[in-house]
C-alpha cells in the first residue's frame, strides 16, 4: 500500500479525494442519528424528519450524470474543487437554519455540492492510478467513506446530546473548510478526456425530469398522485433513451450498457444493494431512541458498529479484487447482508442489544466484501474518456438504492403510521413497519445475489 503513495501526485490525489470522501459521509450518517432531537425541537412528523435524508439523495442523483458528462467535457479537478466549497456552504447554511423547512432546503444545496464530489473523486482516482492497483486505492477511499459512517454516528450523538445538533454541521464546515484547503493547494492537474465533445443539454433535461418524477412519484405512493408521477416517468424514461440513441455526444451511452455485460449487472448490483440497505441506519436510530430509550450518543455507537466492521475489511477486499474476482467476492458479500436482513426482520420490543450489535457487524462485513470489488469491476469495464460518466453512473445507481430504500420506508410509514410519530400508542406499529422493510429488503438483496453473480469476469478480460 505504502508502495503505490510513493509518486507524490498520487499520494495528493489520494489525501484529498479521501478527505472529501469522508466528509460526505459523515454528514449523511451523523445526520440520521441527530434525527429525532430535530424532530423533538421543530416539532415535525417522522415523515418530515425522513425527508431530511431524502431530499438530499434527491439533489444528488438528479445532477449526478450531467455533472459527471461536464466533468469529462471540461475537467474533473474543478468541478471536483468546486463541489467541495458549495457543500461546505451548504453545511452553513444548515448550521443557521431555525425551522425545519429552511434545514429541509439547505439540505438540498448539500446535495449539490455532493453530486460535484461524487461525480469527480472516484474518477479522478482511477485516471491517476494503473489498473492493478485501482481495487487497493479504490479500498483505501471507501475505507474513508466508511470511516465517515462509523465516526458521524458515534460523534454525531455525542454532539447533538452534548453540545446540540447544530454543531454536528458546525463539525462538518471545519472539515469542508480544511479539504479547501488541501485541496486547492495540492490537487493541480486537471483530467479532461473529451475536450472536442458538446455537453447534450437536451439529453440531461430529459434525465433529470425523468428522475425527479421518479423519485418523488415514489414517496407520494399509495397516492394516486404518486401512481401518475411515476408512470409519466417511466414513460419519459423510454424517451430518453431513444433521444441518447441518436444523440451525437449523450450525456449516457446506451451501448455502454448495451455491450458492457460487467459494466451492467455490476451497477444493477449496486442499485440492489443499497436499495436494501441504505435505511438501516434511520430505522435503526429510531428503533434505539424510541424503543430501548437510548441516548443520541449511546445509539451512535452501536449504529457505528456496521461502519467500523466497512472500515476494517474494505482496503482487504479491495486488495483481493485486484486478484479474484469481484463476481465471486462482491456475490458472498451480498448473501452475507441477506441472511443478516432476515434476522432484522425478527426486531421486538424484548430484542437484546448483542443481537442488534452482531447483525451490524456481520453487515459491515458484508458490505466491505461488496462495495469496493463492485466498484473496481465498474471502473475497470470501460475506456478513460467514460470514466466520469461511468463513476456518475455508479454513484447515480447508488443514490437512486438509497433513495428507493429511504422511499420504500416512507410509503411503509404512511400507510401503517400515518403523521404520528413514534410514542406510546404507536410502538406495535412502528415495530411492524420495521419488520416488513426488514423482510422487504432481505428478498431484494437475495435478488442481487445473482445480479452480481451474473456480470462475468474482468481479469480474464484484462
């Protein structure tokens, strides 16, 4: 490892991708943790406090592709320099909020600085480093993503118990503050890989809409709104890919999915996994403060267990990708957090702690076998001048699991709860909202086992 840092670019490179890496998780995980003191102070619905994750997953993949086709059209650093100082703005603006709906909009300019980041860091690394080292570094980022999960838990509830959650933000601006920095002064070459091509406008319109209907038609499920949003999408979906088609320079090459079998199933892999997986950390934090009693920074820690168990094994597994396959690796990774799922899908008001605490970290090993394999498979499937576009992808298939997690326990929360939040008359309830998004999820993920298994090999390729 120590190896592969000796050029000093790369070792630069490294730093601030890093940094900037787990500064975005950091704030989405200590936010989850931070939810219920928030919805106690604004006095909010858990269906308000859930849009506060929400809406910024939804900033973040509308723009995550168009951003991602502008970042190989004009160059990666830039965009990558400037996402880091309009999320760092947005963490202010946060930190001054003083009602729900100003926290609920500024959490949307958060989202747009994390498309920048998102759509730059993992590209920047793949361009700056050879293909047998790309699954080592690619180890060593995600580490850093999971790093920023373990400590937003763990650190986010000792703040907002301690000091108040305002200053989980306040935490975060220092941080953005110190990645401007590093940034600025040591991240000096650019990667443009496609210099002659026009940015599809039209193209990028169309995705965005298509998202937005898509995404929101599925939080206002069962409505009968909801049903005509997401139908509309789907329809204008099929628009864009036939205007991609003929389109001299789109945004999203349909033929890389098309002809790119690993390229494919290893993004419908990824789109599977968080989409079962994402809304553990917010049903988790409920579950710990409303129904075990559990101060902010106690239930921090043992939500931090599944991000600590990441930490440890993702540089392992991204190493081991390098060598074995990420088909087999990333696959077992899956059946592990499927089997965890259904014991999730047992919670109860008597439920042990060491249970929740061994689930948690089986899934954080689980994950770390998935995540940094996938992602290696992903970026190694394509030529240089995709690779913003295919890391946006990537991100983008992400970020629509997350949100399709956040979403589909949204509708399970409307239905069963309604505008209640959690108090005494609704525990049963609650538990049995719990309950079938555990089970929900646990067939979902076993679904993607054999979307991982089905993406073939890329070392026999290389």
């Amino acid at each position: 490892m120590i190896k592969i840092l000796e050029n000093k670019l790369n070792r630069d490179i490294t730093i601030v991708t890093t940094l900037s890496s787990f500064m975005t998780a950091f704030m989405g995980s200590s936010i989850n943790v931070a939810l219920p003191v928030i919805g106690i102070e604004f006095n909010t619905s858990t269906i308000l406090l859930s849009w506060l994750a929400t809406a910024y997953l939804l900033t973040t993949a509308v723009l995550l592709v168009p951003i991602g086709r502008m970042t190989d059209i004009l160059g990666r650093t830039k965009f990558f320099k400037l996402g880091i100082i309009i999320f760092t703005l947005g963490s202010l603006l946060c930190f001054i909020s003083t009602n729900a709906i100003m926290l609920l909009i500024f959490r949307l300019v958060q989202g747009v600085g994390a498309s920048f980041i998102f759509s730059t860091a993992t590209s920047i690394l793949v361009s700056a480093f050879p293909p047998q080292n790309r699954g080592q570094v690619l180890g060593i980022n995600i580490t850093s993503v999971y790093l920023g999960l373990l400590l937003g838990p763990t650190l986010g509830g000792i703040i907002s118990e301690k000091l108040g959650w305002r200053y989980i933000f306040l935490f975060n601006i220092l941080i953005g503050i110190i990645v401007t920095i590093v940034s600025f002064s040591r991240l000096k070459k650019d990667w443009i890989e496609s210099p002659n091509e026009k940015f599809d406008f039209i193209g990028s319109f169309i995705f965005m809409i298509t998202i937005i209907l898509l995404m929101l038609g599925f939080t206002f499920i069962p409505s009968p709104i909801g049903f005509l949003m997401v139908f509309i999408g789907i329809i204008i979906f099929f628009v864009f890919i036939f205007v991609e088609k003929n389109a001299s320079f789109p945004i999203v090459n349909i033929f890389m999915f098309k002809k790119n079998r690993t390229f494919t199933f290893s993004n419908i892999a990824a789109l599977i996994n968080y989409s079962a997986t994402f809304a553990i950390g917010f049903l988790m934090s409920l579950f710990l403060q409303s129904i075990k009693n559990l101060p902010p920074s106690k239930a921090g820690l043992i939500i931090g267990v599944q991000p600590l168990f990441m930490s440890i094994f993702s540089p392992f597994a991204g190493k081991l990708s390098d060598k074995i396959e990420p088909q087999k690796l990333a696959s077992f990774g899956m059946a592990l957090i499927t089997a965890v799922l259904i014991g999730l899908g047992f919670v109860n008001q008597d439920i042990k702690i060491i249970f929740i605490i061994i689930a948690l970290a089986i899934l954080g090993f689980g994950f770390a076998l998935f995540s940094s394999p996938n992602t290696n498979a992903v970026m190694s499937s394509v030529e240089k001048k995709f690779y913003g576009v295919a890391s946006s992808l990537l991100s983008s298939f992400r970020l629509l699991g997350q949100m399709f997690s956040m979403g589909f326990v949204i509708v399970v929360f409307s239905i069963i709860l309604g505008q209640k939040y959690v108090a005494g008359e609704n525990i049963e309830n609650f538990i049995l909202s719990i309950r079938i998004s555990f089970w929900s999820f646990a067939c979902l993920c076993f679904i993607g086992i054999f979307a991982s298994l089905a993406r073939g090999k890329i070392h026999s390729d290389e």
